[in-house]
C-alpha cells in the first residue's frame, strides 16, 4: 500500500511538471511570436531620433546639391530626351528618402568596425552628388559632370555590394537610386555637345 502510495505521488510530481515545463514552453513559443513577424523575421523597434537624424544628413546633401543646381536658360537650351522639369524633385525628394532608409538600415545592423566604413561610404557618395550637381550645372560643364556622375555610379554599386553583407534593406533602398542614376548618366552624355 505504501509503495502504491509513493507511486501516486511520484507520477503527481512528474505530472505536475510536465505540466509547469509546458506551461514555460507555451509562454516562451507565445514570447517568440510576439517578437517576430512573418517570415520568422526578428521586427526591431525603429529608433525614431537616429532615423530622424538619417534624414537630416540626406536632406542637408540634398540642400547643399540644389544650391548648386540651377534650371535657368543653359539647362533648357540642352536639346536632350529630358523629361519635364517637374519630374526631377519628385524623383529626388523619394530617392533621397530611400537612401536615408538604407543609412538607418546599414547602420543599425553593422559593428563599430563597419560603421567606420559606412561614414566613409555614405561620406563619399555624397561628396559625389553634390560634385555632379555642381559640374554640370554651376560650371555647365557636361563632360566632366559625366566623369563625376561615373565615379557616382561606381559609389552606389559599392554601397549596394557593401550593405549586402550588413542588411539586405539597406541594399534594396539603394536599387532605385542606381536606376536612376544609370537614366541621369545617358541624359548626361546626350547633352555633352
């Protein structure tokens, strides 16, 4: 009757903490769900200062870029396959987003070692879009403008192959700015005369 007993008791406990080891792994698979989002993807909260602060960066290249850009009479004088004026901010203001996503994306997944790189990277990229816009607009000079939005090309390339490694969105963010890049490099060339 006493083993019978401890019997009873034994498999209660064992019972008891099958029952408490399940109740932890539901909690921990509900914890795991409520962390991911589709795909078995991790979702990260956004750090809304430091994207905040991308888009500064962006927008200042963008600012310092159209101080030197002027649409007057030598740029409607190009006989080229241009498109309407209206186009280019439009296009701008959604690539310059893009690219302050990939810089939040890029630098939120890389190490110390990588955000060296990344300053170094983006830094270049920009010094070379501001350069563009002053060659061919300020100096209106298309020939050199074409060497310089060359070098511009080859930089996007390298983020693009560069945040691959890090983050593929990052990457992604990028695509649209090499196509239109790629369409602003043969508007250049058919402009130089």
């Amino acid at each position: 009757m006493i083993r019978q007993e401890q019997k009873i008791i034994k498999n209660t406990n064992k019972d008891n903490k099958q029952n408490n080891h399940g109740k932890k792994k539901n909690k921990m698979v509900k914890r795991k769900t409520d962390t991911k989002l589709g795909f078995g993807k991790e979702v990260k909260k956004v750090k809304w200062k430091f994207f905040i602060v991308c888009i500064l960066i962006v927008a200042a290249v963008a600012v310092v870029g159209n101080y030197f850009t002027d649409t007057g009479e030598w740029y409607n004088s190009i006989k080229s396959i241009t498109p309407p004026n209206y186009i280019f901010p439009i296009v701008w203001i959604m690539i310059f987003y893009f690219i302050a996503v990939s810089l939040y994306y890029s630098w939120m997944d890389s190490s110390e070692r990588q955000k060296k790189k990344i300053v170094l990277f983006y830094g270049i990229n920009f010094a070379l879009n501001i350069l563009w816009s002053f060659l061919y607009f300020t100096l209106k000079s298309p020939l050199y403008a074409l060497v310089g939005i060359i070098f511009l090309w080859i930089s996007i390339l390298y983020l693009i192959i560069f945040n691959w490694k890090i983050n593929r969105k990052a990457s992604y963010f990028l695509m649209p700015y090499l196509l239109w890049v790629s369409f602003v490099i043969v508007l250049n060339y058919l402009s130089i005369k």
